[in-house]
C-alpha cells in the first residue's frame, strides 16, 4: 500500500518547481530515477541539497565524517543546527579535511585510544551569520532555559567584560580536538601539563574548547569533562590561566587559576595542530 504524504506546496508552486528542474535539465528518464530510487533516497538528498544551499560535502568530508562518525561537526550540521550560511570563499576554505585517514585510525600518543574514538573534529567558526563567534556570543546562542547552558552568564559572569570571552574568536578552519582533558594531566602545574603534549599537539583557546565541549553535546547528547577543567591558551587581565570544563546539566564552568596552581580537578586541553 503507497504511503499517503500530506502535500504541503500549491498546485501552482509544484508546478513552478517542475519548469525549473526541467530548464536545468531534467529529463523524463531522471525523474523516473527519483521515483525509482529506494527509501526515496534521491529526493531526500536532493531536498538536503538545497536546504545546504547548494553544498555538498567533498570526498575528504565524506570520509572523515564515515570515520568520525558522530564525533564529527562539519557545514551541513552547521546550517542544520544553527541556520549558518557560508559563502562560496568559505566553502572553498574548509573543502579539504586536513587530517587523513592514517591519523583518524591511528592510536592517540596522549590516551591509548583510536583517535576517531576520542578526539572530535569541527569546522571553527570566527563569525556566525555575521557576529563575531566568542564565548559571550555563544552564551546568547545558548541561554539558560534549555541545554547546552553555561553554568552563569553576563553580565554577572567574572568573564562577561574579559577579551578571551569577549573578542577573542577561533579562526575559520577545521579543528580536531581531544575530548577530555590529556588523562594524567590533574595535579600539575601548566608547565608540566604542556610537556605531557606531543609535538602535533598544542594547547586551544577557552573559545576552541568550549565550542568543542558545546557541539559535542549537540551532537551526541554527551557532556565532556563532567568534573574535570581543561586549562587553555589564554589568560584573564589578573594573568591567571583560563580553563573549561565541569560541564553537566548545571551548565559548562569557565574560570581561572595562576599556571603554578596543582589542582587535582584541572587538567589540561589538547588540539592536533593544523
């Protein structure tokens, strides 16, 4: 028995779309494919297509997103989930995912784990939908009523006036960060916590790491470092080291404490260099 859809177009604007498809040259024997075409595949990627706006992922995407799985948050997961559009140039920039597949399979140096299983790739962005993308941006895209949250919020947060929250943005590119802190990192100065990093890793900034912990859980529901504080490239105009993390359903904790502090709760965050 046919399944019956609930139409949601016109007469008049199906029949709109039908001159289009056939002036880019659609054929009798294309549409018969989409008609043909199992689980209505071909129209589904097709409808995907254009609500991308026109993107479709390159073969370095593809893979890496077939290895990744869910630990993966490209263009289409940006439009998807938060309305981003992205322009030709900036399609251009990101086409080529930078890591192949030998390092994605390989065992990460910091964990012992497949880097697929605990690190999470994502294209950073410096802006979105034109405002620059900081933590304090990330607060209004996120605010308190639902999940992801931040644990306060300005203008009562210690942060809210701080440039690492305030102005500080990523760069526009993709990113491959370990999802929780380096293991073992806990009670160490943050001198010793960057020796404990390899040499294709660095340290990311407070925005780099909240915006992996808030995608990780838009992606898989999961919050990363529930009681743990990953330390960060910046710091705060008092010169203590921002970090991030304890993030739970109370909301994702920024704060600082000065780089000689051993602290069984802090550790350190780990991003593959570009």
């Amino acid at each position: 028995m046919d399944t019956i859809v609930s139409r949601t177009l016109s007469v008049h604007k199906e029949h709109e779309v039908l001159l289009k498809l056939e002036t880019a040259g659609l054929t009798d024997e294309l549409a018969q494919r989409v008609i043909d075409s199992k689980g209505n595949d071909l129209a589904i990627k097709v409808v995907r297509l254009i609500s991308n706006g026109g993107f479709e992922a390159t073969t370095s995407q593809k893979r890496a997103q077939e290895i990744m799985g869910r630990n993966f948050f490209g263009i289409e997961d940006w439009s998807a989930l938060y309305g981003v559009s992205f322009s030709q140039k900036q399609l251009r920039q990101v086409a080529e995912f930078p890591w192949g597949e030998d390092i994605l399979n390989s065992i990460c140096p910091l964990c012992g784990k497949a880097v697929k299983d605990c690190h999470f790739a994502f294209v950073g962005l410096d802006r979105i939908n034109g405002k620059p993308l900081t933590i304090c941006k990330w607060q209004e895209l996120h605010p308190a009523t639902g999940q992801p949250k931040f644990y306060s919020y300005a203008p009562s947060a210690w942060y809210s006036e701080q440039k690492f929250a305030k102005e500080t943005t990523m760069n526009f590119r993709w990113y491959l960060l370990h999802q929780s802190i380096v293991p073992k990192s806990e009670d160490k100065t943050f001198g010793d916590q960057k020796v404990m990093l390899t040499a294709d890793y660095e340290v990311p900034t407070a925005v780099t790491e909240a915006t992996k912990d808030l995608l990780v859980f838009r992606k898989t529901g999961n919050f990363v470092n529930p009681s743990r504080y990953a330390r960060c490239e910046d710091v705060s105009s008092d010169g203590y080291r921002v970090d991030v993390g304890c993030f739970d359903e109370s909301g994702l904790v920024v704060n600082d404490y000065w780089d000689g502090s051993r602290r069984y709760r802090i550790g350190v965050a780990a991003s593959r260099k570009f």
